[in-house]
C-alpha cells in the first residue's frame, strides 16, 4: 500500500505540476466541495488522507484540472482556480462526511490549530484583563502615589541639607568614620569570600549556602 | 584637607544599580518584597545625592529650582495626559530620544576628558538637558497613562518601575534648571 502510495505521489508531484499549482490554491479556497488535499512533501500527508487519498485524487483531477482549462462554466472567468463555490449547507455535509471516512485519530493540523487558538484567546483575556479601565487606573494611582512620596523624600533631604551645610562638607571633607567603614568592609568581604570559597563543599552537604554568613560575622 | 567622598558616590552607585536591577530584570521590578527595597534603595540613593550637589549651590536657588520644576513638571505631565490627539503622542519618540540622550552624554564626556576640544557653554548645556529630559517626562507620562489604542504602554505590574523613570525625569530637570539658575545667580553675584 504503502509502495503505491508513493508511486501515485511521484506520479502527481513530477507530471502534474499544474495540478500541484491549483491545488495550492484551493488550500486558500474554503468553499472547494471536498475536503482540501495538501499535495505537500510533508510525511503527515498520508497519515492524514491515508485511505482517501486515491478519492480525492480522482476528484481533484475531474474538478480542478477541468477547470484550469475553462470547462464549460460560462459563469467563470477562463483563468480561475478551483472549482464552483457551492452552498454552505453542502460543504458543511461533505466536511462532515470526510470526517467520518478519515482516520479517527487527531490530525496534526488540528491539534495545532487548537492550540493556537487556545492561545489565543487566552492571550486576548490577558490583554482583555490588562487594559481594563480599572486596572489602568489602580496602575495610574499607584505610580502617582510612589511619586509622590519618593519626591516629598527627596524634598525634604534636599532642604535640610540645604539648611545644614555642615553635613555635606562633613561628607565631602572629614568623613573619617566613613574611611574606618570601608576599611572593615573590604576586610568582611575579603574573609566573607575566603569562608564561602572554601567552606563550600564542606557545608553544601549538611547546612544551607547562608549559613557561613553568621559564621563568618560571629567570629 | 582629607577629602573622602565616599558617601555621595556610594549613594549613587546604590542608585544606580538598583535601576540597573529593575530594568533589566523583570523579576526585580514585578516581585513583591524585592521592588520595595530596590526603590528605598534608590530613593535614599538619589536623595543623599541631589542633597549633596544643591547644597553647593544657595538656599535661595534651590527653591527657585525647586518651584521651576515643579511648575514645568506639572505643564508637561498635564499636557502628556489631555493629549488625546494621537497626532501629538510621544509615546513613538523612544528611538528619537535614546539618540538624543546618546548625543548629549558623549557631548558632555567629549567636554570633560577634552575640554578645549568641542565648544561648551555652560548654560546652553544646561538648557538641552532641562528640553531633553522635559521630554523623557512626557513620553515617561504618555507610556503609564496612555489607553488601549496605544502603540506602546508600560504593564500595569511595572507600577515601581514606572514611578521611578518618572522620579529620575524629574529629578534630572531638577539638577539642570539648578545649574542654570546657580550660573545665573553667580554671574549676577560676580557682578555686584
């Protein structure tokens, strides 16, 4: 089967490249009478069409190459693709029919289309939820509300050390205590690292990786 | 004199990190406890370092200052929210603005490492960086209030964050309109 299968696909793929051009455009056309065949190379293909494969076939040869040729559809320009539009009601029978004859498995470009359209919609509720008048407004509020504080701060550091100017010529000129700081900080963090480095393995077993920080400060 | 400026360079590399911190990490700026220290953090940050560099300047400037931007702050942040004309928003001025700011820091680093290299004025420097963060005010205002038919809006997690680029707008249009006021004031003072 699966031999024949392939003969047929080298058959349509190297002699009808006309039938694979109009083919590709009926996957655009939804209103086509049967189910769309994708004449890809893809190897889902016969996974999808298996047993119907040689039907639709013969179906796109009786109504998509008939067209390409004209036809005797006077209605219809020469040069169109595709065969007649047909009625709602007919194409949603004969979907459902080739549902019914197709395998009952998923097909692959289901389960994706599901799944963007899943994300999708969830994506639309999120963006739904997140410009929703509400939720801008508490958003507005809050980022007013932290302004405001963080100005009135700044503010009134700004005027006391505009009143005293002694603590910005403190801390341009005889920060002294600020110079014994550093000093020990380079000297914690110098031995906070040595500790880490070669406690580590040590430790990693038994204590969680904060544990030399009291360690290393109570010694 | 030992001169030690630990303090205000301390104070504004906390500042500085912290922002670092919550730009470039969104876990930072949306998680509950750490967005909180990394705004005290730069808020004492950049207040100690605002506080430091007005106190060289007079009591007097620094209200004036003050109250000027103040006042302009208000123009633009109103202007930004009642802007409803889509012809006007400066939401789209991101790029425009990056380049700008990109222009003006290498003008200013040109200047300190070669002064006689490029021409300077002191009050004209001021003035580009008082318009230019003017302007970061306004596209800073139109990304948080602007609505839904917006091309670029900021998350309504991101309200720190959001809080914080419109601190730093103002707080740089603070320093600059205090630069130009001070040069003024001591060129009036000169001559007296």
């Amino acid at each position: 089967m699966k031999d024949k299968l392939k003969i047929l696909r080298f058959f349509i793929v190297s002699f009808c490249p006309c039938l694979i051009l109009a083919n590709q455009k009926s996957i655009h056309h939804s209103h086509l009478s049967f189910p769309p065949t994708k004449l890809s190379t893809s190897s889902f293909r016969y996974k999808k069409y298996g047993h119907n494969l040689c039907h639709n076939s013969s179906k796109l040869l009786h109504t998509q190459w008939l067209s390409i040729r004209g036809g005797s559809d006077t209605s219809r320009p020469i040069w169109t693709f595709g065969s007649k539009p047909t009625h709602p009601q007919q194409y949603q029978q004969s979907q459902r029919q080739y549902q019914q004859q197709s395998s009952p498995y998923p097909i692959v470009e289901d389960v994706t289309n599901e799944e963007n359209q899943k994300q999708s919609q969830v994506a639309k509720e999120m963006v739904d939820s997140f410009l929703s008048r509400d939720n801008r407004q508490s958003f507005i509020t809050r980022v007013y509300a932290i302004l405001t504080t963080q100005l009135l701060v700044t503010a009134g550091v700004v005027l006391y050390m505009a009143s005293h100017r002694n603590i910005a010529h403190w801390m341009a000129f005889e920060g002294r205590m600020i110079g014994k700081l550093k000093k020990k900080c380079q000297i914690i963090s110098i031995k906070y690292y040595f500790t880490i480095l070669f406690s580590r393995n040590k430790y990693a077993s038994k204590h969680t990786s904060s544990y030399p920080i009291p360690h290393t400060f109570t010694r | 004199m030992h001169r030690n400026i630990l303090v205000p360079i301390l104070s504004l590399t906390l500042s500085l990190v912290s922002m670092i911190v919550m730009t470039f990490n969104v876990a930072a700026r949306q998680t509950a406890p750490l967005k909180w220290q990394l705004l005290s953090l730069f808020t004492i940050g950049e207040s100690i370092i605002v506080g430091f560099i007005s106190s060289f300047y007079p009591f007097k400037a620094i209200v004036s200052a003050m109250l000027t931007t103040a006042a302009a702050s208000g123009s633009v942040t109103m202007y930004s929210i009642l802007q409803t004309n889509p012809k006007y928003d400066l939401s789209q001025l991101g790029r425009a603005l990056t380049s700008a700011s990109i222009i003006f820091a290498l003008y200013g680093f040109l200047y300190i490492f070669f002064p006689g290299l490029v021409p300077y004025s002191e009050l004209l420097y001021s003035v580009g960086g008082a318009i230019l963060f003017s302007f970061y005010l306004s596209y800073h205002t139109r990304m948080i209030v602007t609505g839904k038919h917006s091309k670029y809006m900021m998350g309504y997690k991101d309200y720190v964050y959001g809080a914080m680029t419109l601190y730093s707008d103002i707080i740089n249009m603070f320093l600059y309109i205090l630069r130009i006021i001070g040069s003024a004031e001591s060129g009036s003072n000169r001559r007296d």
